[in-house]
C-alpha cells in the first residue's frame, strides 16, 4: 500500500520517483480511484506531480500529496550542504566555509569589531605518517589533532581545516 500524509490544501509539487509514481497510478486503477493530475513533468530523472484522488468510498474530495520521496530529496540537500562546507575527514568547516566566516568577521562594524588572533598550523612532516602508515592512519592523526583543536578553544571561536595537514 501507498504511505501518504494527509493535507488539506494543495502546497506544492513534490518529488516522486518515477516508479513510485507509476506504483500510483496503478493503485489507483485496482481501487477504482478517479485520478487526476495537476501537474508532471521529468526533470533529472524525477517527476515533479500533485496528485488529487477524488470520490474515494463516498467521501467528500481528499487531496493526498505524495511524500516519501521528498523527504529523501531534503535529506539529500542536507548531506550535500555537508559535503560542500565542511571537512569529510574531522567535520570541521572546510576552507570555503572558513575564509567566508572570517570575511564576515572582517567586514563587521567598527563598533562590532572585537579583537581577534589568527593561527594557522601546518602539521610538520605529515606526509610521512601517510607514506609509513597509510591514508586511514593519518586521517584518524587529522581527526585527532581536530578534536584537540576544538576543546582548546573558546565557544564560539571557529576551527577549520583548509586542506591537507593545514587547519
């Protein structure tokens, strides 16, 4: 069977799988359901479509919006911000992320402006501990020297890793 959230009113596309669609429509073919769109269209291998099932066993009009999918796609769109803007390695804010945090920091009022320090550490000879010991060792090293950098910190003070043996 289908797993819908009820809605009251129509509040948008939303995104369904093609086969998720089609699963629909054939339901509600069995079900003798009268079905009509409100709108379709293929877009990156995803239909975009409102479905309005109507007469359903003597009930007045109910309008059931398909979900599942776009929770999948808002989860989806959340790992990607993830992706984009911070490190996979230490989760920490990656270099885009950082250099916009400390424009915005910069750029900030006069009557704002609080003074600040700027560290840059660069893990001397790194590159042996990936070369003797492997890529996952010095990642676990990079992850390491991350949470020591986080708890020595204030809260509020901003860690990030700009790339390589770099933070």
């Amino acid at each position: 069977m289908w797993r819908f959230h009820r809605r009251s009113t129509i509040t948008g596309p939303r995104f369904v799988g093609l086969s998720f669609l089609l699963f629909g429509v054939y339901q509600s073919l069995i079900f003798a359901i009268a079905a009509r769109w409100l709108s379709v269209r293929q877009v990156a291998g995803l239909g975009y479509v409102d479905l309005v099932l109507i007469g359903m066993i003597g009930l007045s009009t109910v309008v059931w919006l398909l979900e599942e999918e776009h929770l999948r796609l808002t989860d989806a769109s959340r790992q990607i911000e993830q992706l984009a803007f911070f490190d996979m390695v230490t989760g920490l804010p990656n270099r885009k992320l950082f250099l916009d945090r400390l424009r915005q920091f910069v750029e900030r009022d006069d009557s704002a402006r609080q003074t600040a320090a700027l560290v840059f550490l660069d893990l001397d000879h790194f590159k042996r501990v990936n070369d003797s010991y492997g890529h996952e060792i010095g990642d676990q090293v990079l992850a390491a020297v991350a949470d020591r950098l986080l708890h020595s910190v204030r809260e509020g003070d901003l860690v990030g890793r700009l790339g390589g043996d770099e933070f």
